[in-house]
C-alpha cells in the first residue's frame, strides 16, 4: 500500500483508511515505512476519523528496561491499534527496571498495568569472570541471572497481577574466541545461550518469553545488531530488527486473549500429495521417497503429525469421492496420515464452507476455530467469503514450502502443552457421533458472480488436440461414459463431418484454469448423441456445466436435431455423476446395469442462466 493513497484517505476521512492502513502495516517490512505508518494513524485519531469495526477497551501496558524504548513502544501501539485492541503505554526510564520494579510507590504501579513488557539489559547477562575458571563458577553465575529475572518477574506479577512478558538475549554475531566459544560457558555465547534456555524452562505460568535470541538469529545476527544505535540512542537493536520485535511483542499480547486455533482443515489433491487421486489412481499420486515432490509431500504430512500430538485437530474437507479418497489414506503405502488421525472426513461435492460448518456444528466448536488449507484460490476464495470465521491458509506451487507455510502460519502456537492435548483427537472422535445439526445455507450465486468468470469455448483445433486427449485419458469422476480415445482417434473425428467436438477454457480473477471441459456429439438422424462429456473437477459448481449444455442444444439447432440424447455409462470412479443427467433436465428413457440413456427436447429448452462471460462459440469465426 503506497502512503500517498493512505494520504488520499487521511485528507478525505475516509473511514476505509483504517482497513488499508491495517493492511498496509502487515505488509510493512521496513522500519521507516512502519514509523511512517504509524504516524499517519496518530493523524486519523487526530482528525477523529470514524472505524467500522468495533474496536476493544484499551489495554494498560507498561514497557520497561534496559534500554530506550522509543521508538519500539511507537511501533507496539501502532500495531496493537490497527489489529484492533488498542493499548496505552506507560514507559519507564532507561535502565530504571530494577528501580521501578522493587520500589512500591513507583508510577508503574500507580499506572496499574495489566500487561508488563519488560527488556533486561544484555550487559546484566555476562559472566564476569576468567575463560578458565572451573564451569561450576560461570554455571553458577548462570543460575543467578536467571533468578534474579525471575525475582523481578515474581515481584511485578505479585504486586500488579499483571502478565508478564520479558524478553531473553540475543547471542553474539562476531567470530570473536572462534570454535573455542561453544567449550567453555564464560564465552558470552554459551553464558547467554545457558540463561536463555534456563529462563525458558524456568518460567512460571505468568510470564511469557519473548524469544529475542530467535528473532535474531531468524534476521541474522549481524543484521540484528546495531552498535551505533546503542552507543547514541541506547535502542535494544537494529532498525531491521525493530519491527520483527514489535510484532513479536503485539503476538504475545493478542495470544493473552485469544486461544491457538483447533483444527486444522486439510484438502487432499495437490495438498497431501501430487496430482488427482481420482485421475491419477492411487498408484500415480506423487507421494512418498521416490521423487523430491513425492518426499515433500511426506514431509508435509510428518509436520502435520506433529500438530495432532500438540493438541490440533485434523479434519480432510475436499471435493472428492468418499471412497476414492478414502482409500489413500487406507491403503497407500506411503501415507503418514491415516483416518484414525482425522476427526471428520468430508470428502463429497458440497462446497467447503458448508462442510466447514458441519463440521463447526458436530465438534461444537465455533468457526473461528478452524484454519482450512488448500492450495486452490477459489476454494479459498468461497471460504473466505461464506465462513469468514475460518482462517485459510493459501498454499503455493512449491510442496517444499508446505511445512514451512504452516509453521509460519502462527496459528497453532500452543501456551503449553499437557498429557491430555494427545487423546484430544479420539475425544473429538467420539463426539462426531452426535446428531449433526443443520449447516447454515450459502449464497454461491454471489460468489459465481465475483469470479468474473470469462469462458471460450472453441471446435477441436490441432494445436488443443494433445490436451484434449490428456484430459479424455485421464478424468474418471466426472465423465459420463469414461471412454478413451488416442490423439490420432481424434484427428479422424475432427474430420467426420457427423461429429461435433468443442473444449472450455475458463479463466476468472485469479487466474487461468485452461482447458477444462470436453465434450463430443455425434449426430444420427434428428438427435445428436452426447458421445463424451467430461469436466475437470476443479471447476466443479461453477456453471461450467450449464454452458456445456447450452453450448450442445445450440449445435443441435443449426444442425436441425430436435433431441438430444445423453448416455451414462458407470464405472467405479465416475459416481458423482450418477444423477447428472437427471439434474440437468433431461428425461430418463432406458436403465438397465449396463448404462442409462436419457432425452432432452431441443425445442422447447430454455437456455441455462450461469455468470460465465463467453468470449467465444464452438464453429463460429473469429
């Protein structure tokens, strides 16, 4: 976000500043870009430009250190502001901490803070002695440091009944005594290393690590640091490093009132493994040691793993068929995750968010519970949009980055971690057994409308007929006859003139789904017979249906039919088209368990109303 729209709003009191500037210090990545932020917000306050959202009673919140805190407690108000929980801040003096914690008539507790953030000096944190001293006496000075932290955490919480949240101490970055450091614990390495990990181990439920030494080391030591700025303004770190601290800081805040999220809702295709199970047969999905995607994938279900031993319910929501989909997780060699590590299934074609709240509604946990992950836009779009409860995670094209995509997620940071959080999901499990109450209904002809869905569809051309012939080969579920044809079978039919063959491309907002759909007809008499009609399942609901039927009457008019006949031929993958024809309008004329033939009057058949823009017709000009 450029600050000169966010100036465009600011001089207009334009209440939408308030959602771009939240945005805009999200993204911010630079300490000025978010000091300049922050700066524009104390001039909307100013100026009293109303907010939408509704905004929390402010939290008292005391800084206090060994250093000086300005600009960090700048930066903390800022982004306590614009996520919404606002604090006032009381700072103390430099280096005061100790002072002000141990006198019982300082303004800290005349301030009465319910919150206390507090940065011991790094010069506190040092052993004093020789390199050769025995490792009892740098052990013990160790120990003592992080007692006395301890005391003052003790003391404030005691006399504020405050939360305390103190920062531990970033290690050196200079080379310095070399290999020699990690032997001796009077390296000031080692010291600080000792006292961070015994501060950590150490802490009472009240106090709450703000792991300086992580953040660090996550920048890179030597970018973290900034001698100047201690030797002219005292600061506790670099600029680079300054707002990966604020935002450290606010995290923790917002974690004192709001619980990790409980379940973490996973689609399968190109999420769990590579590929289309129901396409590619459990045979072909990428998965396992065999190929570095394949591992990947692995890796990403290992991770996940991890989460249900922290307490994380999992749950699968995808548009898929039950069986098909089930049977990986059953009987793929492979697969790290299996059904009994998943709460709820929902594998069908009902879109996400329904399954989501049926899911909410038989857990009885609220929406805003759930993180649900795919790597489909749209499918995250149709969450975002109809169960805005839930967070979504958006997964890129890389399954190497998966794990580290939901590691970073922070939405699963767990404040501790109990024997129980393990036997969390068979609880779970067994409470799924309950009566599901009904799921709240979805607008998704608002949703269809957003997409800005733009579609061509084109007669068989040379340059299509290799996709043509991947996607006839390769789509199983929905495809009403399942029959296979080689691209030399379609060259020749490209040429019958009793033949009729066109693909859909679609493309809407976020990108450019291709080729898509496939359909041929043949024309006997006055009917024109639905010889192949297949779809990608990743447009499933999405109109593209409609525009093929229409797009088939159309044909059959300029060619005279006045029916059209539709065939289904069953097959073990192809069941969620079972009822298609049905659905669609056309009349069953003949079943038997070799198939079903249906019939569609051409005249009268009114055209299906879908929110697909068509850019072009099958055998019409350019």
């Amino acid at each position: 976000m450029h600050s000169s729209e966010l100036k465009t709003l600011l001089r207009d009191a334009n209440p939408e500043f308030w959602d771009r500037l939240a945005v805009a210090s999200r993204e911010a990545t630079d300490f000025s870009e978010l000091f300049q932020l922050s700066s524009l917000r104390k001039k909307a306050h100013t100026r009293q430009i109303p907010r939408k959202e509704t905004v929390h009673e402010k939290v008292r919140l005391a800084l206090l250190g060994g250093y000086s805190l300005y600009p960090l407690h700048d930066l903390v108000e800022h982004l306590c502001d614009v996520e919404g929980f606002p604090c006032t801040v009381w700072l103390g003096d430099f280096d005061n901490y100790i002072s002000e914690i141990m006198d019982d008539g300082s303004a800290l507790y005349e301030f009465g803070p319910q919150v206390i953030l507090l940065l011991p000096a790094e010069h506190r944190c040092k052993y004093t002695g020789q390199l050769t001293d025995p490792r009892q006496m740098p052990q013990d000075a160790a120990r003592q440091v992080v007692y006395s932290l301890l005391e003052l955490a003790g003391q404030l919480h005691e006399k504020t009944r405050a939360e305390v949240i103190m920062t531990n101490f970033m290690l050196p970055a200079r080379h310095d005594l070399g290999a020699y450091r990690a032997r001796t614990i009077a390296s000031d390495w080692t010291f600080r290393k000792w006292v961070n990990l015994e501060l950590g181990l150490s802490a009472p439920p009240y106090l709450h690590v703000c792991d300086l030494e992580f953040l660090a080391h996550r920048r890179g030591g030597i970018e973290a640091r900034d001698e100047r700025a201690w030797f002219e303004s005292k600061q506790p770190c670099s600029p680079a490093l300054l707002p990966d601290l604020a935002r450290e800081i606010v995290h923790l805040l917002r974690n004192l009132r709001r619980a990790p999220k409980k379940v973490l809702a996973l689609d399968l295709d190109n999420t769990l493994w590579g590929g289309v199970v129901a396409d590619d047969g459990i045979d072909g999905i990428e998965l396992g040691d065999t190929s570095p995607r394949g591992e990947a994938f692995k890796a990403f279900q290992k991770y996940i793993v991890t989460l249900k031993q922290r307490g994380t319910l999992l749950a699968v929501v995808s548009k898929n068929d039950h069986a098909v989909a089930a049977e990986v997780f059953e009987k793929h060699p492979e697969m790290v995750l299996r059904m009994e590590d998943v709460v709820f299934f929902k594998a069908n074609w009902e879109p996400k968010s329904d399954n989501l709240r049926r899911m909410a509604a038989e857990l009885e946990l609220g929406l805003d519970s759930f993180v649900f992950v795919d790597d489909n836009p749209a499918e995250i779009e149709i969450v975002r949009q109809f169960a805005p409860e839930v967070a979504t995670i958006l997964l890129g094209p890389d399954p190497s980055e998966y794990v580290a995509q939901l590691q970073d997620c922070r939405y699963f940071e767990p404040r501790n971690i109990t024997s129980e959080d393990t036997e969390r999901t068979a609880q779970y499990r067994s409470e799924s057994q309950r009566q599901a109450l009904l799921a709240a209904t979805t607008d998704m002809g608002a949703y269809l409308e957003s997409l800005n869905m733009e579609a061509v569809i084109r007669e068989f051309a040379p340059v299509d007929i290799p996709r043509v012939a991947q996607l006839i080969n390769k789509s199983n579920q929905f495809n009403l006859t399942t029959r296979r044809r080689s691209e030399a079978e379609l060259t020749v039919l490209m040429n019958d003139p009793s033949f009729i063959g066109f693909s859909v491309r679609l493309r809407d907002r976020f990108g450019d789904h291709g080729l898509i759909s496939v359909a041929i007809g043949r024309q006997d008499g006055d009917a024109l017979h639905i010889d192949t009609w297949l779809m990608s399942c990743r447009v499933l609901k999405r109109q593209v249906e409609d525009e093929v039927l229409n797009e088939l009457v159309r044909l059959g008019k300029t060619r005279g039919c006045t029916r059209i006949e539709g065939l289904y031929l069953p097959t073990s993958k192809n069941t969620m088209v079972a009822d298609f024809y049905s659905e669609m309008g056309f009349a069953l004329v003949f079943s038997d368990e070799q198939g079903r033939r249906y019939n569609l009057p051409i005249d009268p058949f009114p055209s299906h109303p879908t929110k697909i823009k068509l850019a072009r017709r099958a055998y019409e000009p350019n």
